[in-house]
C-alpha cells in the first residue's frame, strides 16, 4: 500500500512565483544529528556609546570626518563606497563572451539610533518610525536623480551576517541599473501582470490570509509571514495589504503600522534563541526609472541564517552552490514556531 504524499513529511520542490527558481524541501531531514560547526553565541553587553565605534555620536570615521551628536538617525556617504557618481562611461563588449559596462551610484551608511547597544527589535515605536521614514526620503531623493535606476535600502545584522560593527545601522546603495534580485522580480511581476492584470504579491498575500498557516503576524496595514518558498530557515517577507509600490507612497498612518510590526517581528526572532537575531534584510520597490510600475508591490525580505540555535546556523553551500537551493524544517514550521514566541523581548522579561 503506497502512502499518500504528505509536504510535512516527503521530499519536495516549490516553486518561487517572483523569481521562478525552485527550492527543495526535506523535512525528514530534521531528524539529522549535527556534529558541525558551531558560532560563538554573541555577547549582550554592549555599552551605550563605544568610544571606538565609527558610528557612534561625536566619533571620528576611518575617512577622517567626525560624526555630528546626532539625536536620532544620522546618514553619510560611505567611506569606502562600491560606487561613484563620477566613474566615465565605459562598454567593453568585445563580443558576446566578454562584455562588461561601467556602473555607477551613490552608496550610504544609515545610523538608525545614536544607542550604539540598541536594535531595531529594542528601539521605541517613535524611534523605528523615524528609520521608516529615513528609509522613505532616501529612496525619494536618490530617485529624483537621473542618473540612478534602482535604490537598494538593505540591513546586515550581526557578526554572522558581516556586518562590521553592532551600532544599529543600515545602507543605502543606488545603482544606474536594476541589479540583479530587483531585475527578476521586476520582470516576473510585470509578466504576471500581464496576465493576471492584478500584481502578484496581492494576489500572493489574499492566498496566503486565506491559508493561514503560513502567516506570522499582522495588524490593519501589514502581513509578516514565511513564504511558501523560503530558503532560509525562518525567513520572511513583509507585505503591506494595500497596493504599495514603494516606500514614499506609505500613508502616515501606514508608516506608524510598519513599525509597530517591525518591532513585533524583530522581537519574536530575537525570542526564538533567545539572541539577538542576525539576518540580511532589504526592501524591494518600485525602480526609480519613470515608466509604468504598476505591477510592483512592495515588499521586505528577511534571511536570517540561524537553524537551530543561536549558535547553529544553515549553511548555503555544496548542493545549494550547485544546483538549487535545499531547507529541512517546512515554511509552515517555521511560520508556527515563530507564531509562538512572545511579543515581551527577554532582555526586558
Ligand atoms: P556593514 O553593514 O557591513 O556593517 O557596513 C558598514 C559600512 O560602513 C561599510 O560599507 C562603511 C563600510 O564601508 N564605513 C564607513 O563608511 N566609514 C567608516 O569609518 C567605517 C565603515
Ligand atoms: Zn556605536
């Protein structure tokens, strides 16, 4: 007698509707004992303002400049930016197996809280509103530029992630081109549009509402939940329900919602193992090229490394370099562990 297919216990692929990649699944994997490598468990007492940090108030940067005493946010052009406003033009396209394009940009560094020992998940409402709408301006104000096509607002937390200091902070790159991850979206959401004539991610966010094992949390303007294609262990993705197609366009109203479930989120990760959760998030909109972007909805995604422990992580490598990426705990475990952690951060318990 053959067992009928069961997703929470049989290998299997799902599909990524906003970029058409696959991902495979393997629950029964869980089960794996692990001898592997283990991080060191990050430590929690850091002091409020670090003499010898880049980005605290009043310090000197590595260029040279010293900060102002900021009392809230604070943005500077990085230091070290990957791009330049002033690199010339420049194609190299010898033929078709060698060709390159000069690129250029502005890359800056976002401070979110002068608090060099805060994070987002322990900032107050106010203070997270204000990075919302830091975020906002600078996708405003890079768009109005010409010269930029696509503005990228993305956050490394923690040493496991690369980040290379813990001082709250984000960065800011915006290229002349739509790079890579944007460029697929862009070109799946449009097709779907096409086709559907409703954005993807609207229609993506009323399935999954109606599902609802998938769903993390909401409130009146935003849904968390791990989508039914996550690679990363406990991945997520942030939706606003109305259609939004990118930062500038959130209503007041909507940019106080946004942070009160940033903080929501944040705090349940951290709560998961108990650490201060290290990820790579980033929100994706709307190119700045004018043009009709009405298959775009925006949207932030959340990849935080950790598998089963503050200290042990999942690894991308070997099968996932070379041929798809591979997860063991199911989107829909994930979404219910996450479901049961308190909104109470344990460092204020
Ligand atoms: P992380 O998000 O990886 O921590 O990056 C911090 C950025 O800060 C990094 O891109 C910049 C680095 O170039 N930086 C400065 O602009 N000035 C400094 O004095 C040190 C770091
Ligand atoms: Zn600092």
């Amino acid at each position: 007698m053959t067992v009928p297919f069961d997703p929470a216990e049989h290998p299997h692929r799902r599909r990524n509707p906003l970029t058409g990649e696959w991902v495979l699944v393997s629950p029964h994997r869980m089960r794996r004992p692990w001898q592997g490598q283990t991080e060191a468990a990050p430590s929690h007492s850091l002091p409020e303002y670090d003499p010898s940090c880049y980005l605290c108030p009043g310090n000197e940067r590595a260029g040279g400049q010293v900060n102002p005493a900021y009392p809230h946010t604070f943005v500077f052009d990085n230091d070290f930016a990957a791009l330049r406003n002033d690199t010339p033009d420049g194609t190299l396209q010898k033929n078709r197996l060698f060709q390159s394009q000069a690129e250029t940009g502005v890359c800056r560094v976002v401070c979110f809280s002068p608090r060099h020992d805060l994070t987002l998940a322990r900032m107050d409402l106010p203070d997270i509103r204000r990075v919302v709408n830091l975020w906002s301006e600078q996708v405003e104000e890079l768009s109005r530029d010409e010269q930029i096509g696509y503005v990228q607002l993305f956050e490394n937390r923690g040493a496991m992630m690369g980040s290379s200091n813990p001082h709250p902070h984000g960065q800011v790159w915006a290229t002349r081109r739509i790079p890579t991850e944007p460029a697929k979206e862009h070109r799946v959401q449009r097709a779907y549009f096409e086709c559907e004539g409703a954005p993807l991610l609207i229609d993506y966010l009323i399935a999954e509402l109606t599902a609802e094992e998938r769903v993390v949390i909401e409130n009146e303007d935003w849904v968390a939940l791990v989508p039914f294609w996550a690679v990363w262990p406990f991945e997520t993705i942030l939706l606003p329900r109305l259609h939004r197609q990118h930062l500038p366009e959130l209503s007041p109203a909507e940019r106080n919602s946004l942070a009160d479930l940033l903080k929501r989120l944040l705090t349940r990760y951290d709560n998961l193992f108990e650490t201060s959760f290290p990820y790579s998030m980033g929100w994706h909109g709307r190119p700045a090229s004018a043009g009709d972007h009405a298959h775009w909805q925006l949207h932030a995604h959340f990849y935080p490394p950790l598998l089963r422990s503050a200290t042990i992580r999942k690894f991308m490598v070997g099968y996932e370099m070379l041929a798809t990426p591979q997860r063991d705990l199911t989107p829909e475990q994930a979404a219910q562990r996450l479901r049961m952690q308190s909104e109470t951060h344990y460092l204020d318990r």
